[in-house]
C-alpha cells in the first residue's frame, strides 16, 4: 500500500522557516496505532490524517508521540493542501475534530484559522514553574496548556528551560509569553511530555494567548510572533468565544508512504 503525503511549512511565506507539518488525504481511517507510527517516523511536530466526512473534512492531529485534540498550525497546513494540491473549490473550508467544528478561508495569498477560545483559570505562580524556566513568571494560567506571562521578549528568546522539569508540570505543555518589541505580544511553546522539546509555531496556544492579551491590550486585532529558532508570525483577531488566526503557508514536499506488509 502506498499513501501519498505533502509537506508545508505554515505560518510562513518561505521555505525552511515557520512550522513544518506533514499531511495525508485518506480514503479512509487508518488504524490508531499505524497513524501513530507513520507521525513518529516522520518525526516533525504534527502529522494531519483527513477523511471525507459529508461536505466537511475530519482531521486528527498527531506529534510523534501522542494525538492531541486541536493543532492549527497543521489545519492550516492541511487547508494548503487540499486547495492547492487537490483543487478544493471555494473559499472556505470546513473541518470536524474532537475540539468541535474548525473553519479554514482563504484571504488573498493568506489562509485564516476560525478556533474556539480556550478556557483558563489563573493559577498561583509555583517555584517549580520558575526554576523549570529559569526565571521569574510574573503571571500563570490553567487550560490544556500551562501558560506562564514574563516580562520581556528579550528574556523569552533569552530563556533555556529544564526540559524534563517541564515534562513534570501540569497540562499538555507549557506557553511562556510576554508582551512584544515588534509584535503585540511574543511567546514560545515547549512540550517535551507529549514528544515536542519546542514547537516552531503553534496555531492552537493562541487559543489562549489571543483572549489574554486582548483583554491586557484592548485591543481586538493584534499581531504576535512566535519566536522559536525557526520563527513565525501570526495575525490574530478577537471574535467573541472564536478567535482568527491568520498566516501564510509553502508546500515543500510531496511523495509517498509505501507500507509493506510485515
């Protein structure tokens, strides 16, 4: 059996740079374990699996070690490719997952995410949390992800944290933000529990990060940027309990998987 793939670096307008996502259009469901093994061996970040569902397209999303239960950077990546590599018609595309129903549209060369705000609490700021870090956290909050506000983008970029003392602390992973140089705000995501030590740019943390810093700015329209090695920029808009995340995105590979019978 041979499945055809396409790879597309998201939240940028130029190769190598941005987050990298692999994505396959399948006839049908793949078995849960051979889904989680065809992401560990192409080792990046996400892998996207969509099947035809009605006029909609169900996607799940897996790292290398775990499915997790929203992921934008790869649904933009997978708008991408049904668009560009499978002529999907119209404007807009609509997705189903475990985190309800997801919307994709294209605005000129820029495709636009439609995702549900996440819920967080505000929780006390722990010294586990700091010395995971390695700097002060002036603020936290509770969803999926633990999220963790520091004062400055240059410390965000500066920091190094103790990836195994981060795999020890609440939630998915852990979002480290701070207001921006350049941007409305900055951040960084680190998930080394669910096989990601950093992600590159992460569609699903604005979730949360969008209501935070609208609420912090007033403002509804802002401009972030995630500042991995790789790098990305995100336009994001406050819609009520919907967030717009916006961004550019490059095909940089197309081939196929051939699985022969063991």
């Amino acid at each position: 059996m041979q499945l055809e793939f396409h790879q597309v670096d998201a939240f940028s307008h130029r190769p190598f740079s941005g987050n990298p996502a692999m994505v396959y259009r399948l006839d049908g469901w793949l078995g849960d374990s051979l889904m989680q093994q065809i992401a560990g061996e192409h080792n990046l970040a996400e892998t996207a699996f969509l099947v035809k569902e009605g006029a909609a397209w169900r996607i799940r999303w897996f790292t290398p070690s775990a499915e997790v239960p929203l992921c934008g950077h790869a649904t933009l990546a997978s708008a991408k490719v049904l668009f560009d590599c499978y002529g999907e018609a119209g404007e807009a595309i609509d997705f189903v997952c475990r985190s309800g129903p997801l919307r994709v549209t294209r605005e000129g060369e820029r495709l636009v995410l439609d995702f549900p705000t996440a819920q967080t609490r505000e929780v006390p700021v722990t010294a586990a949390l700091e010395q995971a870090l390695g700097l002060p956290v002036l603020a936290a909050f509770q969803g999926e992800e633990l999220m963790a506000v520091i004062d400055s983008e240059q410390a965000l970029r500066a920091c190094q944290p103790d990836l195994r003392a981060l795999a020890g602390l609440p939630g998915l992973g852990v979002i480290v933000t701070a207001p921006g140089e350049r941007h409305d705000f900055v951040s960084r995501y680190f998930a080394p529990a669910i096989g990601i030590d950093e992600d590159p740019v992460t569609g699903s943390t604005h979730c949360s990060l969008i209501p935070y810093w609208a609420r912090r700015l007033g403002k509804q329209t802002l401009r972030a940027y995630q500042c991995s090695p790789r790098g990305g920029e995100l336009h994001c808009r406050l819609q009520g309990e919907r967030v717009k995340i916006a961004g550019d995105a490059v095909l940089v590979a197309s081939g196929r998987l051939v699985l022969s019978e063991a």
